[in-house]
C-alpha cells in the first residue's frame, strides 16, 4: 500500500492505558488506542474508553468524531457538552475540564500540535 494512503482500522497494535491518579475522579476507566499515525506533529488514530470521569487539559487542537457510545465533556466553570455517535467537534488548546464517559465511547481523532 502506498505511503501517502492509509486504511484507518482498529484491530491491532493496541495501547492500554488508564487516567493518572491525580486526574481520576470517578470509576475506572480503561483506554484503549488504535494510533494509525504519528509524525510532525500530527497523531490520528481511534481510541475507546470503558465508563469513568476524569480531569482534562488540553494544549494541542484535536478534532473527534464520535463512532459509539455516550459522553460528557465538560468545560471548568461552562458548559457540559454530550457527545454520541455521529458527533464530530474541536477541542482547542487550553480547554481544561472533564470527560465522563456513560457509556463505553469509541472515536477517530486527529491531533496536531
């Protein structure tokens, strides 16, 4: 396969990871992320998290699109915003707050730093 061209699957290759300590503040939530690529910069690939809540901060731009599951992201001292499948959004550098997930959420994600 050309290398200007990738097929995005998420079937092997996977990393498990979970929240910090200091970050977690409800449940256990277990990550699991399918990177496709990672270069300059720029990380995409799928990621899927069991139900929990923890803290967020985000200091690069990431867009998402939400191909299961049900969560919140909630913005410190703003707004709550419920995400589900079909559900595409940017989160901008300097975004802190929480994500909780309801229900075990899978999505594609492109980051660039």
């Amino acid at each position: 396969m050309s290398e200007t061209f990738l097929r995005i699957t998420a079937t092997e290759n996977a990393e498990i990871d979970r929240p910090s300590a200091d970050r977690l503040i409800a449940g256990s939530p277990e990550f699991t992320t399918w990177n496709i690529e990672e270069r300059d910069g720029l990380y995409c690939g799928t990621w899927r998290s069991t139900p929990g809540k923890w803290k967020i901060q985000y200091d690069e731009w990431e867009y998402c699109r939400i191909l299961e599951g049900h969560s919140i992201i909630s913005e410190d001292g703003g707004k709550e915003f419920e995400v589900r499948a079909g559900d595409s959004f940017v989160i901008r550098p300097g975004f802190s707050g929480t994500w909780e997930v309801i229900e075990t959420t899978t999505k594609e994600y492109v980051i660039r730093l």
